[in-house]
C-alpha cells in the first residue's frame, strides 16, 4: 500500500515530477527503501508557462482511479477537483459528465460492460511492488561498483543489452520507472546529453515560425487525441506541450516538417514523461529507431515497410496470406496508420505501453513481429470469413481486440523468433529500391527534396564536419567505416544530384532561352555519348561560365 | 436482422485536409456528430446498408487522409471504387481552388467509369464565415464539372443523406445500363453464335458426304 502510495500518491518518484514539485519529495522521504530512487536533481523540466503546481494546492488522483497512471503535471486539476468533490459529498442523483481511465482517456458509458469483459483490460492498473523492486535490484546490480545510495544520475545512459535485461522487458517495464527505463533504453538520455542544441532553444527557435506546419499543427492539435482529458481542448494541460513539442520537431527536420501521425505518437509519451524527455525520445523515433525516410514527404519509408510486411506474412503466415491474396486484400490500407502512429492509434494503452517497453529495447523489428502474431492468432477467423467486406473489417479491427498482451508475445515468440534484423533490413533495402523505381516518374526535379536519404538530416544548428572530411577521415569507430562509406556515398550523390538540379534552376530563372529546357536528367547511353563531345569542346575552349559570373 | 444485401458498392470519400470528410462520413454512418474527430492517418473503412428505391445496397464507404504526404498512397485507395464523394469546405477557399487538382488525380488513378459527387461542407456557416458562397460554387461546378453537387452540413445533418443517396443511384443506373448493354452484346453473340453453329452443322453434313 505503502509502495502504491509512493507510486501514485503525492509522493511520485524521479521523473514524475516537474521542478516544483521537488519539495513534495523531501516530504514524501520516509523509511522506504526505494526512495534511493530519488533524483539529485529534478529532471523534468517544461518550457514556457506550463501551469506549474505547489504541494499545496495540487488534488492528487485516487490511487488506480483515473489520471492515477500518468505524469503529475499533466494532471487536469479541474476535473480533479471535481472528482475528488463528488467522492465527499455523496450525492446519488450527481451523475458524472464523463467516466476518465488511468491514463485519462474518457471512458464512453455504452462501452462499459464491453471494456470490462476483456481479460487484461478489466484489471486495475496497479503497480506490483514486487516488480518494481526486481527492476530496482537488477539496476543496483549492474552497477554494482557504485558506492552508496544508487539515484538515477549513476546509471548508466544506456542500458547494455543482455538476456536477463531483454527476458525483463518482455515481462514488462515497471509503470514508475518507465519515464527514466524509456529514455535509457532507446536511446534518448544519450541523444539529449550530446545534442548541441538544447530543447529549449529549439522551441524558442521554432516558435517564431508562422509556416504552414505551424498551421496545420494548430488545425491537429485537437484532432490528436480527442478523448483524453489532457488534450480535448485548448485550455487543457497537454496542448501546449504538444504545440511546442511537434513544431521542435519540424523545426529540427526540414525533410519531414510536420506528419499526421507523430502527433498520435507525441501525445501518448506526454501522458507519462515530460516535455522535453518526450521531444527527445520523439527525436531517437525518427532519427534511430525507425528508418530514415519513415515520415519523409513521400512516406517512402514505411510504404517500404508495408511491402516487407506484406513478404513476411508470406514467409511466417503462409495461411493468411492465402487469405489475402485469394479475397485480394491489400493489407497496407488496414496496416499503414498503425505503423505511422507506431500502434498509438489502434491499441490499448494498456498493451501499447507494453509494446513501446520492447519497441525501445528492439527498435523497428518489434513492429514487424507484433503485426505477424497479431495476424497468427486471428488466423482461424480469417479463415473462417467468406467475403472480402468481411475480412476485411476483421482485419482492421485485430489491434483493438488484443487483450492479453502475454499471450501475444508468446505467440510473437513461436511465429517469428527466427526473424533477425538483418533480415528485415535486407528486405527493406529491396523495397525501397523497387518503390523508388516505381516512382521514377514521380521524381520530378521541380521538387527541392526528391530523394530518399540513408540518414535524416538535422537542420544545421552548429558547424557540422564537412561530408568530404567524413568520407575522406571516417568516424573513429573502425568496424562501421565500410557500411557507412556506402551510406556517405549515396548520400553524396543526392546532394550532388540536388546541386545540379538547383544550379540547372538558378539559370533557368534568370536567362530566358532556357525557361523552357526541361531539367528532367537522361541517364541513356545515347544520351551521354551526345554530351560527351560537347563537354569536351566547352572545355577546350576554356569558356567557363561560372568565372563569368564572378 | 440479416438483410439480404443485392450488391455492394465501394465509394471513396477525398478532399482537402481539414474540410470534414470524417464527420460526413460518420454522419452518414452513424446518424452522429461530433465537434472534432482524429485526424486520419492513410484510410479508415465504414459501410451502410442503404434503402434504395426498396432494394438493400452496401455502401463501403472508405474516409481517406486529407494531408497531401498520404496523397502518394492514392493508387491503391482507388482500386475498385466504383463511387467517389469530392467534398470541400465552404469556409476554406483553398479547399475549392484545389477541386481541379482532385478531379485530375481521380481521371489519372480512378476507373474512368467511377461515378462523382461533389459536397460542399459546412454550410451551416453564416455567410460573413463563408469563403465561397453558394452561387458561385454553383456557377464553378456547372461550368468546369459537369457532376452532381450539394452543399452539405454536418452539424445540422443538412443533404448529408442526399449525397451519398445520389451517389449511390448514379451507380447503380450506370450498372444497369451496362447490363443491359451487356445483355444486348450476348444476345447479339448468341444469335451470331447460332449461325455460326448453323452454318457449321451445314458444313460438317457438307463434309460427311
């Protein structure tokens, strides 16, 4: 109970906090052995005036009641008041507006009974100290050379990956530690602690900008997700923060700008970290953790991953793919939004939270393996189905049918163990080189950025090393040096490639007898041997147009 | 109740981002409204069982992403769609600028036979809130586009009804136009078809003898 209260009570632990809820810790210091736990300093910080809560006028939630699972200064302190009212002054005739979930997503009456006839989705959420405590010892464990109280400042910003580490993510990621688990394991502490640029100027930079993302941000903002308490209005504690949070992002990278979906992703972090630790981790999604023209403008990425999806089911599940194939369904229009929102949209946030623990130890082949044993256990209804309508709509509604996340991991386990990351990545090279074909027509150079790039480019925010010094010196690490000359190199043609393009621009615009040449390349043979002579002679001649303009 | 539903139609609801295709849908579907709705991510998938004329008729009805990074998937949406609701909003000049740019993308990925509709949204506005006003919309569409248009509301369930009713009879007159063609053609064939039997049972006595 004890521990329950430490969890969810006033007394939140390290990474529930904001920085003025520090002195609500010291009081909330008793003989408890986990407050070790505590930061040294409080590591949630929100940027601009995010309403900012004294230990004395803050109505905690009820322990496992509504908002109890997520972070204390998202927590809407209106409707709290209210519910906290209604619990003293019983009055039987006072119907609620609304019934709120842990994670404060409003619960619709009619859906009631449904909800709780689900296995997993009916238990409270409740962390078991026991748990907790097992996850407390492994990190003291692993660092075992620390002297003294061990606080999250000692532990490590990556967590190394063993076996016993992956067996306990698998089982799932304590709720309280999740904030501090979250960012060690994907990858965003490391990318925080070494980024050049600090979320606070990025929002600072972003925030003078009237673009069109700024537009369409704001036209989303409400459109994200509606049904949670802490994102249904303008005034409500989480719209601010994703405001800031996604216009950093497209501020940050100019190739994807702002992509319906990532809201989904942004919004369901904001519940459980802070600000700027879900800006990082948002960060770490895009750039690491999914490939790199995922969100680009042509979505190229995860069109790619749809048709790799589609090869995996052939190989893991040849059943339902015959299922597939003989009612021609294609499954990229049921599964595409659940991999943009990385399942933020279908799931429950019970299972998503699950799902997220591995996807951040894993990175993008997790997505792959839910999706196949979410179709293996479907696979005897499909079978079953007898119109395309109606496989169809069986199909769209499996994420929101999981409810028992155990079983769906074992099940992930028995379909699809084998499946490695080097496979996925082999099968996603392909794709995307069969779409970029396909697209050929597509790429068109009026566009400024027509080609899918190896690696996301930051917008520059600090003198970078020069690519030629890159390709010419490498990075320190020797191992990667042969994949990423290959990397670099590809990337150096589409900037040379874009160069031309723009250069072929500048004097299309300004001389007349060239408005109407077409800038689309010839790659032909005959092509090159008609160019070749002409080179030749311009270069002969010495006539450089370049000096000329000088 | 089961019904005993004579054909399936697939229609495709597309516009601008922003202009309400998922509230007209969920109108349409769900007899409901609803301030704001998730923005959506690629497509999502209703159907209806409509009364037409007394006849039952499945109305799949696909709402698909309005933001134009999701445009790039439009091929596949396409595929099979044998209706099309082209909705703008009424509040949103860009909105109905960008209609020609929607009618192209259907001639270029669409069946040439998909039948359209074209709604104005939210019309329910006051006219100082408007951006393009009725007449003109009128005007334009008569013009340039010779398709079915209403001006539609949401919010006060105003030809929400109308719109995919329309839609839905043009597509069955198309398909019992080329039935009937189709039945034409066969009796055509088949009277061909005797002569040819005909004339070949004349030949093989011919050749018997």
């Amino acid at each position: 109970m004890k521990i329950a209260r430490s969890l969810f009570g006033t007394g939140i632990p390290e990474g529930y906090t904001d920085g003025s809820s520090h002195a609500q810790i010291d009081t909330a210091v008793d003989e408890d052995n986990d407050d070790v736990f505590l930061p040294d300093a409080p590591e949630g910080l929100s940027t601009g005036n995010v309403p900012r809560h004294n230990s004395g006028g803050v109505t905690p939630p009820a322990i496992g009641g509504p908002f109890s699972a997520i972070t204390p200064s998202m927590w809407p302190q209106d409707i709290l008041a209210q519910l906290s009212q209604q619990d003293n002054h019983r009055d039987p005739n006072h119907q609620p507006l609304y019934r709120f979930d842990e994670f404060g997503f409003r619960v619709e009456e009619e859906d009631g009974p449904e909800q709780s006839s689900k296995k997993l989705l009916s238990q409270p959420f409740v962390e078991d100290p026991q748990h907790r405590l097992q996850w407390i010892a492994y990190l003291e464990f692993s660092h075992s050379e620390e002297v003294g109280d061990l606080t999250w400042d000692h532990v490590d910003i990556r967590l190394p990956r063993t076996d016993k580490l992956r067996g306990m993510v698998r089982s799932g990621v304590p709720h309280s530690l999740r904030p501090q688990l979250w960012m060690r394991l994907s990858g965003a502490l490391q990318k925080q602690k070494s980024a050049d640029i600090s979320y606070r100027e990025l929002v600072k930079a972003s925030s003078n900008d009237s673009l069109m993302t700024s537009k369409q941000i704001e036209k989303d903002l409400l459109r994200t997700q509606p049904s949670n308490a802490c994102f249904s209005n303008f005034t409500s504690t989480g719209i601010p923060r994703l405001r800031r949070l996604l216009r950093a992002l497209a501020w940050l990278y100019p190739d994807i700008g702002y992509c319906q979906g990532t809201g989904m992703i942004a919004a369901s972090l904001l519940l459980f970290l802070e600000e700027e630790e879900s800006f990082w981790v948002m960060c770490t999604i895009v750039e690491d953790l999914l490939p790199a023209s995922y969100y680009s403008a042509t979505l190229l990425g995860v069109q790619a991953d749809q048709r790799v999806l589609a090869a995996l089911v052939a190989t893991y599940l040849p059943g339902v793919e015959a299922v597939i194939r003989e009612h021609d369904i294609e499954l990229s229009l049921i599964c595409l939004h659940w991999y943009v929102t990385l399942f933020s949209s279908v799931l429950h946030m019970k299972i998503l939270l699950r799902l997220w623990d591995l996807f951040f130890l894993d990175g993008s082949i997790v997505i792959f393996q839910v999706t196949l044993a979410m179709l293996k256990i479907k696979e005897a209804e499909l079978k079953s189905l007898e119109n395309s309508a109606q496989i169809f709509n069986a199909l769209s509604g499996i994420p929101g049918d999981v409810d028992d996340v155990e079983c769906l991991f074992k099940v992930m386990e028995n379909v699809c163990g084998s499946l490695t990351e080097v496979m996925v990545e082999t099968h996603r090279r392909r794709h995307l080189a069969y779409l970029m074909a396909d697209h050929g027509a597509l790429i068109n150079p009026q566009n400024s950025t027509n080609l899918p790039k190896q690696q996301l480019n930051r917008r520059q925010v600090a003198k970078p090393r020069g690519v030629l010094e890159l390709l010419l010196f490498g990075d320190e690490d020797g191992s990667e040096d042969m994949r990423n000359k290959n990397v670099r190199q590809t990337e150096l043609l589409v900037d040379l490639r874009e160069a031309i393009i723009q250069v072929g621009r500048h004097f299309k615009s300004i001389e007349a007898n060239f408005v109407s040449l077409s800038l689309n390349p010839d790659y032909s043979l005959e092509g090159h041997s008609h160019d070749l002579p002409e080179f030749l002679a311009t270069a002969r001649s010495r006539h450089r147009r370049a000096k000329a303009l000088l | 109740m089961a019904v005993d539903v004579t054909a399936t139609y697939k229609v495709l609801v597309i516009g601008d981002v922003n202009v309400g295709k998922t509230c007209l849908v969920h109108r349409f579907c769900d007899e409901r409204y609803y301030d704001t709705y998730i923005s959506t991510v690629g497509i999502d998938f209703k159907q209806k069982i409509v009364n037409l004329d007394g006849v039952p008729i499945k109305l799949q009805i696909w709402d698909t992403a309005g933001e134009e990074r999701f445009r790039t998937l439009t091929t596949a949406y396409y595929r099979g769609a044998q209706g099309i609701v082209l909705v703008y909003d009424v509040t949103n000049l860009d909105s109905f600028n960008h209609l020609s740019y929607w009618l192209r993308n259907i001639e270029e990925n669409a069946s040439p036979e998909v039948v359209k509709v074209l709604a104005g949204n939210k019309c329910e506005v006051n006219t100082h809130q408007r951006a393009v006003d009725k007449e003109r919309g009128q005007k334009v569409i008569l013009e340039s586009f010779d398709i079915p248009f209403f001006e539609v509301s949401c919010r006060g369930d105003v030809n929400v009804q109308d719109t995919f009713l329309t839609l839905a009879r043009l597509i069955r007159d198309l398909r019992q136009r080329r039935a009937s063609l189709f039945e034409e053609r066969e009796r055509a064939a088949g009277v061909k078809l005797e002569e040819q039997q005909k004339a070949a049972a004349s030949g093989s006595t011919c050749g018997s003898c």
